[in-house]
C-alpha cells in the first residue's frame, strides 16, 4: 500500500515545514512495525518549494490471516484461499488508515511542539493513493471528499488494459487537493479509506463509535454522507450505527441550534428559574428582517450568504414570499441548510418556492438580477475592508434589488457582553466591527453612489450609551435614480 502527502511554500513557510507537522524529518527514512507488517516512512522529495512524505505499508499476509483469523467484513470467514490470495496488502483499506494513525497520531491530534503554530495554518495539500478500492465507484468517491473542501480527481483501474471491453475494476486512483490543515486531512483519510473499501481487517466492538466520533470530529455530524460513512465504517453493525447516529445528531443540534449559532449573541446572564429567558439576540434580528421584508412589499427574495439556512427557512413559512434563493459561497454550509430545510423530502409546491445555489459576493452574477429584496444578515463584517467595493458593486449596482437590508454587529455594544474580552471582535472571523457612525457613514456612501435611499433601525435592546448589539440599514431605489440608472444602462447596451 502507498501514499504520499504533498504541499507547496510560500515564502513566509517553506513546504518543509511538513516535516514538522509529521514528525519525520525530511532527511531520514524511517520504519515502523505494525501489528500486520512494517510501515515506511521517506520523503521523495524535499525543499522550500515542495514536499512530499510517502507512507509505504508492506503487510505480512501470513500475519494478516493469524491475528485477523480470516476475518472479512464484519467478521465473516473468508474463504481459505483467499485468506491469502487478496488485495489487502497492495489497495488501501483500514490497514493504511491504522498505520496513519500510529505512525502520525501527534500530527492528526494536531500537535506539534517545536511550531505549535503550524497545525492551525490550512496547506495546499495534494493526496495521492494509487490504488484504492472504491465500493460504488468514483461517484461515491466525490461524494464522501467533495463536501469536506477537497476537489477530487477519482480515476478508475481498469481491470485489464490489454481487454479494455472488460471494463473497470472497483478500484480507483484518488487524487486529492484542497487548503487544509494536516490533522483534518489525515482525520478524513483515517475514517474514509475503510468506508470506500467497505470491509475492515478486524472485529468491530462498541469502542469503534468513540473513534469514529473522535476522527469526524467537526467535520461528520454535517456530511450529506454520514449515514453512509457511519454505516460502512462500523461495518453495518445495526446497534452501534444507531448509537453514533444518535450521538452525531446531539452534536450537530448543539452546533447549529437557533440558540447556540452565535455564542456572544446569545449569551445570558445567569437567572433565577422564576425569571425569564431572553429572546436570543439571532431570533430578533431575524425577526426584524423579515418584518422589513414585509413592509417593503417583497416577494421575491435573496438571502446573500445565507449560511446555513435559518433565514431562509423562516421566509418559507409566510406564502406571501413566493420565491426565496439562498446564496452562500461555503458548499458545507449549503449542506447543512438543505439538510435544515429537508429539500430531499419537501412537497412539490414548497420547493418549488426555494433554491439554494453557490456563489461569492464579491463577483457580479446574472443569477441576481430581479428581484424584489436582497438581505446581507452578518455578511459584510466577514469580508476584508478592500473587498467591500466588489460587494457593494455587485450587489447594489449589478444585481440592483429594489430593497436591501443589511445587518451587522455595533461594536459599541461590546462592552456588554461579559463573556467577551475587551478589544475582541463577536466572532474570529469578523475583519472588522463598525460603531453606529462608520456603519451610518458607509451605508449613506452606497446609497448615494447607486441611487438608494437609506434607513435605519435597531436591532435588539437599544441601550442609551451604546446603541443597540445589531444595527440594521434598509436601502429603498428611489424612483429619481433608478430613471437615471436604466437610462444609462439602455444607453450603454
């Protein structure tokens, strides 16, 4: 069995820095005795510029057949030849994905002593396995990597090159590629690999959920796949699938529950059983853009960056809003709203009333154009501030909805919240947080520039010394400008 790790440098961080995360220095080959034979360790090539860590796996098939009795899927005996006569030792299977996790347990924990900087940063890392088998084929393939941030390139083995009317063997040659941290990719690697095979090498026993749930860690509980994935990986054992099932569904309801989504937002203080609970601050606000929603008299609504669908999913409980398009340009994110929304198992009418679709912000797209309201909830403070004006073009002055209502934290108000450190933003991956002026100022900028007007609302309690924790714009096209827009538009065409 082989495998090889690859990644590119920048020149803040030479591509040797894998060495680093893997724990084998680049320099030395290395070997390791596993319970079913020995793992080597080299690298292929090494320099600033590109790195490559192969993973070659020699099994003992004799002690294959000895500790594993013969065992194949599940446990059932195999036949006595093919105890011997077999592709364990030459196609990756859950051998490799246990030789992974104990040659490089420290770099899948993501432990690295010497750069404990390291795991954290995401590479451009390249995959490669020769020779894996693929139960399902390729397509099944892109299902399992594709919605974990991989681009995916499956080619099949055919089963004989000299016959090619014989066709492909169920085998494939995996290619991966994607920025992403080490420890997520060998994370995948170590649960997916036996779940295309379908089989593993030993007895499944109860323990198997707790490393299944370890490995999927913030990746499983949201798969599209991950009945699938729990089902092959615990060798369709009924009782210990429903288990992880039940276990993947407690988190995923902690992760993405309406009053858990944003943490600071939702925060409480501590109350006595007889006081009562507030609304969490995300319920209000998506209150209040459904309200403005309403009274701007739009039917035909954009959710711009919708994440993972609780908007939408609110839209779609008032008729009067016929059709409800949710952009986001995360694919993991448009899983979990579908999944939210249970499009697979809507009613013909309902769906048609809804689309989910992918796309940045930051690039005009014909997919936008006419419709009534567009909503940027949370949106704008997630963007770099040089990025702003490709949005504010492509959103006000391509796709040009009649009304558009965005929202985004005061960060006046932060000194509010108790549990939020002073000088930190709501969120770690806000670039910046607007007071009620810098807000007010780049909100009067736009409407101006594309022919809106603009008002202004507040959004949860609004204190008298710092204002309301969400501030909300709604700009309106006003009849003068838009004269002005479409003559201008006509003229050009």
């Amino acid at each position: 069995m082989f495998l090889t790790i690859s990644t590119t440098g920048a020149p803040e961080r030479p591509a040797t820095d894998l060495g680093h995360l893997l724990h084998k220095h680049p320099d030395r080959a290395q070997t390791f005795s596993t319970s079913y034979g020995t793992a080597h360790v080299l690298y292929p090539e090494a320099s600033a510029e590109r790195c490559t860590a192969a993973l070659l796996l020699e099994v003992d098939a004799v002690a294959l057949v000895r500790r594993g009795k013969g065992k194949g899927r599940g446990g059932a005996p195999d036949a006595a030849l093919a105890q011997y006569v077999n592709d364990r030792p030459y196609a990756a299977s859950s051998l490799l994905a246990v030789a992974l996790s104990s040659v490089f347990s420290s770099a899948m924990k993501g432990s690295c002593r010497a750069r404990p900087e390291l795991p954290a940063c995401p590479l451009p890392l390249r995959i490669e396995v020769p020779a894996l088998p693929a139960r399902g084929g390729a397509d099944v393939v892109r299902a399992l990597f594709e919605p974990l941030g991989w681009t995916v390139g499956a080619e099949p083995v055919a089963l004989d090159t000299e016959f090619p009317e014989w066709g492909d063997s169920r085998y494939v040659s995996l290619v991966l590629e994607g920025e992403q941290r080490l420890a997520d990719a060998l994370r995948h690697l170590y649960v997916l690999l036996p779940v295309l095979d379908d089989a593993k090498h030993y007895w499944v026993s109860s323990d198997e959920v707790d490393k299944l749930l370890r490995a999927g860690e913030g990746w499983l509980p949201d798969h599209p796949e991950q009945k699938l994935i729990t089902s092959r990986y615990l060798s369709r054992r009924w009782s210990l699938t429903r288990q992880a099932m039940e276990r993947l569904e407690l988190v995923r309801l902690a992760e993405t529950d309406d009053s858990a989504v944003e943490e600071i937002d939702n925060a409480v203080d501590e109350r006595t059983d007889s006081e009562e609970k507030p609304v969490p601050l995300a319920v209000l606000r998506r209150d209040a853009v459904v309200a403005a929603l309403r009274d701007a008299g739009a039917t035909r609504v954009l959710d711009l960056g919708c994440g993972q669908g609780q908007l939408v999913q609110a839209l779609l409980k008032d008729t009067r809003f016929t059709e409800i398009v949710g952009m986001d340009v995360s694919m993991r994110a448009l899983t979990v709203a579908a999944r939210r929304l249970k499009l697979d198992r809507m009613g013909e009418r309902q769906a048609e009333r809804v689309r989910l679709v992918q796309g940045s912000l930051t690039y005009t797209d014909k997919r936008l154009k006419g419709y009534d309201a567009a909503v940027l909830s949370e949106v704008v403070e997630h963007l770099d501030l040089p990025r702003l004006p490709a949005l504010e073009y492509a959103v006000f002055g391509s796709a040009r909805p009649r009304t558009v209502i965005v929202t985004t934290p005061n960060v006046e108000y932060n000194v509010r919240w108790e549990t939020l450190p002073a000088g930190h933003v709501r969120h770690g991956d806000h670039r910046f947080e607007w007071t009620r002026e810098e807000f007010r100022t780049w909100a009067g900028t736009v409407a101006e520039r594309h022919g809106y007007g603009v008002e202004f609302a507040p959004v949860g309690p609004d204190d008298p010394e710092v204002g309301p924790p969400t501030q909300m714009a709604v700009f309106t096209v006003t009849t003068e400008n838009t004269s002005t827009v479409d003559a201008k538009e006509e003229k050009a065409a």
